[in-house]
C-alpha cells in the first residue's frame, strides 16, 4: 500500500493509469464526526498495487477523472451509491463502467450484503473493525488506519471474478448490468430545505406547540454543529431535544437535569436555546406549524382505504415472485414502487413499463401479475 499525499509522488506513482483495464475505488469520508461530510481518502487498487490518496493535501480529480470515466476500464465498487455522489460532488468525476459487488451480492440473495461479511465466506478474509468510526478529517493519519482503508479496495478485484461468475451461472448478470448502468447516473444532489422535525419520526404525536419548539431546537443545534464543524448528533443527540420540546426547561439547570444533554453545552448555549424556546411560547395557536403529514402522489394525506386495498394485493404478488425466484422482496420490488403502482393504476403493460424506477428485469418478473392483480 503506498499513501500519496502530495502531487508530484501521486502523478509520478499513478503515471500508467491510463493504461490498465480495471480499477477498484473506495472513499472515506468525515460524516459521522464533522458538520462538513468532504472526501477524506480516495483508495485505489490497480493490477499492480493499492493507493491510498489525501485529497486533503491535494486535488487528485485530474489524475483520476481520465481512467475512472473511461467506459472501457471497468470500475470495481461495493456500495458505490454514496461514493458516486461525493466523488461527483467533491472532485467533478463521474464513473463509467461499474461492477458493485454489494448489487451483485443483492441480486444473489446473499444474507451478509456488507464487504467483511463477503469477503470472510468467499476469501476467508476478516476485516478489522477498528477504525470503522474513525474521523477521517484529522491528521496525521496512523499506518493503522490506512492499512484499513486499503482493505477496502484491495479484495475487490478477487470478489468481483467471484461474483460475476455466480451471477452468470444463475442467469442473472443483465439484471446486475442495469443495475450498473443506473449508477452511471447518480449525481450529488443537495437536499431540499424541509421541515427538520419531519425526520424525528417518533414526535409525529406531538402537540403542535411541542412540534414548533422542537422545530427551534433543531435549529439552534444545526447552527452550533455548523460553527463548530461537528455532526449534528455530536453537539446533542434528538432524544434530550424531544424532552425539551415536551418538558418545557425553563433554566440551565432545567436543561442539565434532562438525559443526555451535555453540561457544557448546557452552560455554553443554553441561555440562547431558551430564549428561543419562550418566543415559541408566547406565539399564538394560528403561528403554530404541527408535525408535517405523509405525502402520497396525489398529495398530502394518507393512502386512501381503496389504495391501501390495492397495495396488499400487489404486495401478495410481490411476495409470492420474491420467494419463487430467492430473492427478497425488497429487492424484486420495493415498497415503495409498489404503493407508486397502487396510486397510479397503471392501465397496460406500457404504462406500467414506464413508471419511473421500474426496472426492465423487475418488469419481466412481475409484469403479468401485478397488471392481472390491478384489474381484479
């Protein structure tokens, strides 16, 4: 394993990339420990050697944009969804040519989908897990924790002949290719400003004063996050925030008292958090925000009973193709493209061919059924 962390070494070390026919790639991000979730490491496995990269001592985009969007160098990844957006968003590059092994592994229906649990039943390889929550913004960086990064793209290539062999022996390779090919169009997208409370699932039956007071303390916790460049459940995690939305805190002391939050944030922040916390309070009912219902495609509101009639009958089919072929449901059809079916009713086999997400070897599967389940 060698680690590049300037330019020139990167360039001369890298100089043949051009050349090779395929390339295993990997990043580490700094999400579970910083506010800013940026592109850390790049690892690379060649034919020849792997490399770690330090894109944060240099830009290596135009090293690596060459060879990874080539369409004839094959890209190996494993859980390649969030890679694609970070190395789309962080270093302008877009791969081509994509083997994931992670859909591989889902298209087999194998019960460990992560990297250690396929790399010990096919390589009798275990990864360590000792730096699986490391921050991989600070530095230096120990010779541990970038032998562990390497671990990540150094097996690919022999999981990857693994799997494309199962795959044909089950005829299911061109399901794997669509799959691959779909991923040559993810790009970083930023998420839309939405309610925050819409995410903390477990306060849908709050009152809509507590709604509004949580709506304030997430806010408060996403502006101290942000200055200090800190993940948001880092500063303060969503139970205590839940607590102060419900128990209403009127001190510092009040604040301490509740499980979970931390003292020092307490006596750094919390005059400020309840300032905001009693402007909510004096605020009249009709200023009041509830917590934000579902969303179905005819609007808000909840599915209608003859929707959710509809959705149970194509779920049944779902479910029944799912055990015949070994797969699992989820991966035949998910949920949620079941409850889009539901909604829209789809009246032939073009229209239901055409509904956005819908799989060209989904559709062969369960095409014939789901239509004769529509109609009855």
């Amino acid at each position: 394993m060698l680690y590049l962390d300037d330019e020139r070494s990167a360039a001369e070390a890298l100089s043949d990339l051009g050349s090779v026919g395929w390339l295993a790639v990997d990043l580490e991000a700094a999400g579970f420990h910083r506010y800013s979730d940026q592109v850390c490491l790049v690892q690379l496995t060649t034919p020849d050697e792997t490399y770690v990269l330090d894109p944060l001592a240099f830009d290596p985009s135009d090293l690596l944009r060459g060879p990874l969007e080539d369409p004839e160098v094959l890209v190996l990844m494993h859980g390649g969804d969030y890679d694609m957006r970070m190395l789309d968003r962080d270093l302008g590059i877009r791969p081509r040519n994509i083997f994931d092994t992670q859909i591989a592994a889902s298209l087999l229906a194998e019960e460990g989908l992560g990297l250690g649990a396929l790399l010990e039943k096919y390589l009798d390889v275990k990864l360590s897990k000792k730096f699986q929550r490391a921050d991989w913004a600070q530095r230096p960086l120990t010779d541990g924790m970038l032998e562990y990064a390497a671990d990540d793209t150094r097996y690919l290539p022999q999981l990857v002949n693994i799997l494309a062999d199962k795959l044909e022996a089950a005829g299911r390779m061109t399901w794997a290719e669509e799959e691959f090919r779909r991923m040559e169009d993810i790009r970083w997208t930023e998420e839309p400003d939405g309610d925050p409370v819409a995410r903390v699932k477990k306060a849908k039956h709050f009152a809509p004063r507590d709604t509004e007071r949580l709506r304030v303390a997430l806010a408060w916790r996403d502006e101290i996050a942000r200055s200090r460049d800190r993940a948001t459940f880092r500063v303060v995690g969503d139970p205590p925030l839940m607590e102060v939305a419900e128990t209403r805190p009127r001190s510092v002391g009040d604040l301490i008292g509740i499980k979970g939050f931390p003292e020092r944030l307490a006596k750094a922040n919390g005059k400020d958090l309840l300032a905001r916390l009693r402007e909510v309070d004096d605020l009249p009912e009709d200023q009041l925000t509830p917590f934000p219902r579902l969303q179905t495609g005819k609007g808000w509101g909840r599915a209608t009973p003859e929707e959710e009639e509809r959705t149970n009958r194509l779920k049944a089919v779902r479910n029944e193709v799912a055990d015949e072929v070994g797969l699992p449901r989820g991966t035949v059809l998910s949920n949620g493209m079941i409850e889009a079916i539901a909604r829209s009713q789809p009246k032939d086999a073009e229209a239901l061919r055409a509904m956005d997400g819908m799989r060209a070897w989904q559709y062969d599967l369960v095409a014939e059924r789901l239509l004769k389940a529509l109609k009855r």
